[in-house]
C-alpha cells in the first residue's frame, strides 16, 4: 500500500511540473514532490529489506511474504 502511494505521490509531482507552465514557484514545488517520492520510494525499500533480515536471521522465519 505504501508504494502505491509513493508512486501515485510522484506521479502527482510530474503532473504539477508539467502544468507549472515556466512558473518557478511552481516548478521548484513539483521538483521537491519528485524529489520526496525518490527518497520515500528508497526508504521503503531499506525497510522491506530491513524486516527481511530481521524475521529470517533473527527469528529464523523463512516464509515470509507480503503478498
């Protein structure tokens, strides 16, 4: 669910930038939106990553999916 959000989150942001019309207000906005579903996007995955580590060499679950 989280990654739905980040990419609907970025592609919000390019649609901004392309409405923005030269406006640079409006395209450093847009840049920022872009730039924040980047690092969301990135975060996300060190925590998917993360949780992996934790459930199959800590706890010794092997089985674990999301879907």
């Amino acid at each position: 669910m989280a990654a739905v959000l980040v990419v609907l989150y970025f592609l919000f942001g390019a649609f901004k930038y392309l409405r923005a019309g030269g406006n640079k207000e409006e395209v450093e906005g847009a840049r920022q939106m872009i730039e924040h579903a980047i690092f969301g996007f990135i975060l996300l995955m060190f925590a998917f990553l993360i949780l992996q580590f934790l459930l199959s060499f800590l706890f010794g679950v092997t089985n674990f999916r999301l879907f």
